[in-house]
C-alpha cells in the first residue's frame, strides 16, 4: 500500500513538473531575457549585504532567501530561453558593438 501511494505521487508530481515545464518553454525570448537579469540583481543582492552590520542570524537568513530566489531565477531563464535561446543571447553578446 505505501509503495503504490508512493509511485502515485511521484507520477503525479512529475507529471505537474512536466506541464509547468511545457508552459514555460511557451514564453517569449523577451522573457527569458528579463528573468536572467532579474537572476543577475538577486545574485548582486544576495552578496552586496554581506559587509552591512547586522546581526549574524539575519544576515544568513537574508541571504539564503535571495540566493535562493536567484537560484529560482536562474532555472526559469534557463528553460525559458533553451538551447537555442543560449545560443541566440551568445551571438548577441559577441556582437562587436559600433
């Protein structure tokens, strides 16, 4: 009995983790784009509070919430954009500017 609530579970998350998946690869370049710099302030963030004066427990606590976010962020951008999207923002970048 535990084993079958167990399998069912697991096929029901990876199916929810499937259809979010497929929804978010429907988004535009645009915004995947938007979410990796989002990704990028979070990551700024989550260190620039390391040298403020603050009690030591608050400051780990802040930190894993906005690394955590970043690490969230980065993930979307990342399924967001795909291989070709990579590929797309590389060129992109090399683009000698004039």
């Amino acid at each position: 009995e535990y084993f079958c609530a167990r399998t069912i579970l697991f096929n029901a998350m990876q199916t929810f983790w499937a259809k979010i998946k497929s929804f978010l690869q429907t988004l535009s370049f645009r915004t995947g784009v938007i979410w990796m710099f989002v990704c990028i302030i979070l990551y700024v963030l989550s260190f620039a509070i390391l040298p403020i004066e603050m009690s030591a427990s608050l400051k780990t606590t802040l930190w894993a919430a906005l690394f955590g976010m970043a690490k969230f962020a980065q993930y979307v951008s990342l399924i967001i954009l795909g291989k070709e999207g990579i590929a797309r923002l590389k060129r992109a970048l090399k683009k000698p500017k004039k």
